[in-house]
C-alpha cells in the first residue's frame, strides 16, 4: 500500500471517527442523520454537474450501495441509542475488514499479501477487543445485534463501492449520484417530525452539517483510494478509526473502563502498520 494512500486512508478515519461522534453526541439523533445525509445530496448535485456520468456497468453498484446505505442509517440511529460509541463503533467497523477481504476476492479475485493477511488479522484482532471491553455478553443484546448487523451493511457497501468505483470510469461521478440518491433519507425524517410537530433544533441541524462535510470528504477520498490500493487493505487501514472513535468516547463521553482499550488500539495500529507495508 502506498504512502499516499496510506496518509488518505488514515486522514479519512480521522474524519470519519468525528462525524459518529457529532451523531452520537446529538439531542436528536434523527435529525443529525437527516442533515448529514441533506449535505450528502447537495455535494451530490454539485459533483454530478462537474462529473462525467458513471459508466453503465457501476449502476448496479450505485444501486445496491444506495439500498444499503438506506439500511445503514436506520442501524446506525438504532445502534447509538441503545449502546456506546466506544461499543458499538468497534463492534460494527470490525466485522468490515474481514467481509470486505472475503467478499473481494470471490466477486473480483483480489487478495492480499502474506503481510497484508497478518495485518488484516491483527486490525480485527484489536477492534474486536475494543468492542468486548465492557463485556458484550453483559451489554444490551439489542445494542449488540444491531451492531453486528451494522457492520454487514458496512461491509454490503463497501464492496459494492469498490468494485462500482473502479467500473465508474468517472469516480466523482460515481460518488455525486451516491450521495445525491441518498435525499429520501432527510426528507422521510423531515415527514416524521412534522407528523410529531416537534421543534426543529437547528444547533442540531448545524452539527449534522458539519458532520456530513466531514463524512462527503471522508467518503469520497476512501473511494479514491480503493482505484490505487486493494479494496481489503484500504477497509482495513480505514477501521483504524476505531482508535479515535475509543478515545472520543472515553475523553468526552467518560465511557470506561480504558485501560484495555488503549492496548486493544496499540493492537490495531500494529495491524495497520503491518498491513500498510504489506
């Protein structure tokens, strides 16, 4: 894997770490996705009126990433209510590496080098310490099946966006209609609150804003990367972010204990390492 993906792939976790944070720290967790996914639309639109249109062999993959993607937000809302960030995070981007690794080497052949399989073990090794540090067999099994199910949304999608990115011939393209077809999100919630007439929170609203700017970049550069590095690498490199997201929540969220997670994330950095210079 090379520096410059390696640097994209790691600044992408950063963000990506921050913007669940933003979700998770929202009074109204609804109406921060629905502003993150509005902001999604509207960087859509920008970019397709720039863009070539995607080739007509990514459309399936367009397709299918949107559907679930549809899936993936109602998780992740249902996930943050009922567990930790510093759980359910883990739980949920570590199931995604491995998948995305399996799921790529039957659907185009791609696999990794010795290295790279040891880092891949390593990274997924780490997160899913990170996930069990509050004992899951304790935690709420709602929070926990919804976190498993998330991370095999995370994995449907990101699949689908790898293989479709690289078949789009056109990648901002690909990614301006991804995020445009994301618009029913906002606009279902927007028709469930006025059905509750609750207050609009436009603090709420701001963050979910600032969130979804943080997810467009995040998102779109990983794209780009999987076009110069294997799609199971750039997964794996990019769960690194579980590193961030642990220590948001034991910083800012007081969630503990910490000890274990902070070796659990030395783990996944070895991994990352490992894999990186495979």
């Amino acid at each position: 894997m090379s520096t410059t993906a390696l640097s994209i792939v790691l600044f992408c976790a950063l963000l990506h770490a921050s913007w669940n944070a933003l979700v998770k720290a929202a009074k109204d967790r609804a109406l921060s996705l629905a502003a993150l996914s509005a902001t999604h639309a509207v960087v859509g639109i920008g970019l397709i009126a720039i863009s070539d249109p995607p080739a007509m062999a990514s459309w399936p993959s367009i397709v299918a990433s949107t559907v679930i993607h549809y899936a993936y937000y109602g998780l992740l809302f249902s996930a943050y209510r009922l567990g930790d960030l510093s759980q359910v995070y883990p739980i949920s981007r570590g199931m995604a590496p491995a998948l995305v690794a399996l799921g790529t080497f039957l659907i185009i052949g791609e696999s990794l080098s010795m290295e790279g399989w040891i880092g891949l073990g390593l990274v997924c090794i780490g997160i899913g310490t990170l996930a069990f540090q509050r004992g899951a067999v304790h935690a709420d099994r709602k929070a926990i099946g919804v976190a498993a199910l998330l991370g095999l949304s995370i994995a449907g999608y990101s699949i689908a966006d790898g293989v479709g990115v690289r078949f789009s011939e056109s990648p901002t393209g690909y990614i301006g209609w991804l995020f445009l077809l994301e618009a029913p999100v906002p606009l279902a919630v927007v028709w469930y609150r006025r059905s509750l007439r609750g207050p609009i929170d436009w603090h709420v609203v701001s963050m979910g804003i600032v969130g979804g700017l943080f997810s467009v970049v995040a998102y779109g550069l990983v794209l780009y990367a999987k076009t110069i590095a294997p799609i199971a690498a750039v997964s794996a490199v990019r769960e690194s972010s579980v590193i961030i997201a642990s220590l948001i929540g034991i910083l800012l969220f007081k969630e503990r204990p910490w000890q274990g997670r902070v070796i659990a994330s030395i783990v996944v950095a070895t991994g990352v390492i490992v894999l990186a210079a495979g």
